[in-house]
C-alpha cells in the first residue's frame, strides 16, 4: 500500500534525505498538495539536516505544487519527476535552481 502524504512528510522523507549532499544548503521548500490529500508542508534544509512541518512558511525560496495522488507516484518511483513537470503535473514557483537540486538532496522510490 503506497504512502500517505503524512507519513512521506513525517517518515519516508527522513530516510529519503541524503545529508552528505546537502552540505552547505539552506532553504525553505514549500509543498502545496492538491487533491484527495489537499494539506501544505514545508521543508527546511540547513546544516546538513531536514525538518518537514505541516503549514505555510513565511518565506519559502521554492514553491511546489502537485496533486497528492501524482506526489505519491512520484515518491514511490511509479511516476518521473521530470515528466510529471514537462506535463504540467507539479508547479513549480521560485528558486528553479533548488526545484533542480532536490533529487540531490533526497533519493524517493526505487533508489531508496
């Protein structure tokens, strides 16, 4: 059974960072989900660490926006980031250059 949106923000989301290859990174990531599981969540990474909250940031340098159900596809590797955003499934709004370096940071699906 795939994940919900909680448990990947609060659980799978822990063991998908990669602190190694956030070394030097310090942003805020907002996460506006769409859909069956429509809830806001924000990600800080900073010294090599990574804390999910649910709720709106003041000021996050990325925004992105994707329908719950498409989310989990992507985070359980059944659908490609890439492609989900050349299709117009995830939004992306702000820092283009932290949307582009999340797949650094963290390592969803069938890599982890």
């Amino acid at each position: 059974m795939p994940p919900t949106i909680k448990e990947l923000m609060t659980e799978v989301i822990k063991t998908a960072f990669v602190p190694e290859k956030a070394a030097g990174v310090d942003t805020v990531v907002q996460f506006k989900f769409t859909g069956s599981q429509a809830s806001d969540w924000f990600v800080v990474i900073k010294d090599q660490t990574c804390e999910c909250t649910e709720g709106l940031h003041a000021s996050p340098r990325m925004t992105m926006t994707a329908d719950s159900d498409d989310y989990i596809k992507i985070a359980t590797g059944e659908m490609d980031a890439t492609m989900a955003f050349m299709k117009g499934k995830v939004k992306v709004a702000g820092d283009m250059g932290v949307a582009l370096s999340m797949g650094k940071y963290f390592k969803f699906g069938k890599e982890s």
